[in-house]
C-alpha cells in the first residue's frame, strides 16, 4: 500500500502533489471538498484535529500534517530524488531555515488574507486584519527575495534540482499578486516561471487551477 494525501485543489495540498509526483512515490489522492455536513466534518477531525488538508498518511498509516513536515519527510524518504540538500549539510540548514521562513511567515499570512474574520473578535475587523496579512506577506517575500539576490546564480535555490522549497515557493505564488511580485520580487517572479515550466508541475497546475 502506498502513501494516501488528503487534498483540494488550490490548497497547501499543491505542493504535496508535486513532490510526491517528483519522487516517484506510490500514492493515491483522497480529494477531500471543504466539508459541509457534519459526519464529513467530524470524519475529517478524527484524522486532523485542525480539520485541514494537507494530510498524508505514511504507508504504516502514521498521519503527517503540517506542509513542511510532509515536504520534509518526502525528501528524506525518496532522497534518489534529491528534494533537499543532504541532511546535516549547510546547505540543508538554509533551506530548512528558509522552509520554515515561508511556511510560519508567508503562508499563515496568506491564511489571515483568506480568512480574517478568524483572527479578530471585533465582528467588523476582518477588513483591517485582511489588510495588514497582505503587507505582512509582501513583506516576507521581499526579506527572502532580499536573501535571493546574496546567492550565487542558480537555477533553483539549490543547485539545478528543484528542491521542496522551490515547490513550496512555486505553490505560495499562485496567491500572491503577479503584479505585483514581478516588479518588487523580480527574482522569485523568474524562478516561479521557471518552475511553472517544469512538465510535472504543469500537471498538477491544470490540476488545480485549471
Ligand atoms: N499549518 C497547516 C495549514 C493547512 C491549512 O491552512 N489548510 C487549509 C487549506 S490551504 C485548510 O484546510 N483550511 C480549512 C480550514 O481551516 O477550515 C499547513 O501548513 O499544512
């Protein structure tokens, strides 16, 4: 039995698909709609108690949840793929560094965009949170297009293989305005063309946004 990965489309569950795709794993897609009845609901907390998607379950049925923490497992399990610098390297410590960067900064601001009457108990101060995610996520981007421009010239952050932060990267830029990372982000803007170019990652975006 393979992996299973609980998903819908235009959610963190893009950038599962595609380093699953990637490393050639055995796994099988349990497409997973917002829930609207509360069986559904209560189905989905008995294996998230977040009731969100990603999940994967590990062939010996052990539930990951949490992007990074799938992306990392990925890597270190299919390491013929080289998703990710060789653990212990320095290498990897930037790019779990920047990972973590992205997932704790960029992606939870994006979720404060999408969903700001979660985080304000006033009944009218959606819009305000709404507003100060979007340039609290502008602003992640730049801190890491800022440490891009310090790097050598790479194809993908890593080298020439796109590792699961350049999937990460290439999933966080469906969601941001292209205007706007193309004249403040010029480097990220390149590098998701890149990876949108990529045959498998054109898959998985027909997939979920087409
Ligand atoms: N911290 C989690 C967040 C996952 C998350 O926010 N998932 C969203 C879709 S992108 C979701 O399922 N939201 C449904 C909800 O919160 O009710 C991760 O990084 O994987």
């Amino acid at each position: 039995m393979g992996y299973r990965l609980y998903g819908r489309r235009q959610t963190g569950s893009m950038a599962i698909e595609a380093a699953l795709r990637l490393c050639g794993a055995d796994w099988t897609l349990a497409d997973t709609p917002r829930p609207t009845r509360a069986a559904d609901r209560a189905a989905l907390l008995q294996i998230n108690p977040r009731g969100q998607v990603p999940i994967l379950i590990h062939p010996d049925g052990t539930v990951i949840t949490e992007g990074p923490a799938i992306l990392s497992h990925l890597a270190a399990a299919f390491p013929a793929a080289s998703l990710a610098p060789a653990p212990g390297t320095s290498a990897r410590a930037w790019h779990d560094r920047w990972l973590g960067f992205c997932h704790a900064n960029v992606y939870e601001g994006m979720l404060r965009e999408l969903f700001p009457d979660r985080y304000t108990l006033d009944p009218a101060g959606g819009p305000a949170v709404a507003a100060a995610a979007t340039d609290y996520v502008r602003c992640h981007f730049s801190i890491f297009e800022a440490e891009l421009a310090l790097r050598p010239d790479t194809t993908f952050f890593c080298g020439t293989i796109p590792s699961v932060l350049d999937i990460y990267l290439w999933m966080l830029c469906f969601w941001i305005d292209a205007d706007w990372l193309a004249t403040t982000c010029p480097g990220l803007a390149a590098h998701w063309h890149r990876m949108r170019a990529l045959p498998v990652l054109i898959a998985v975006e027909k997939a979920h946004f087409g």
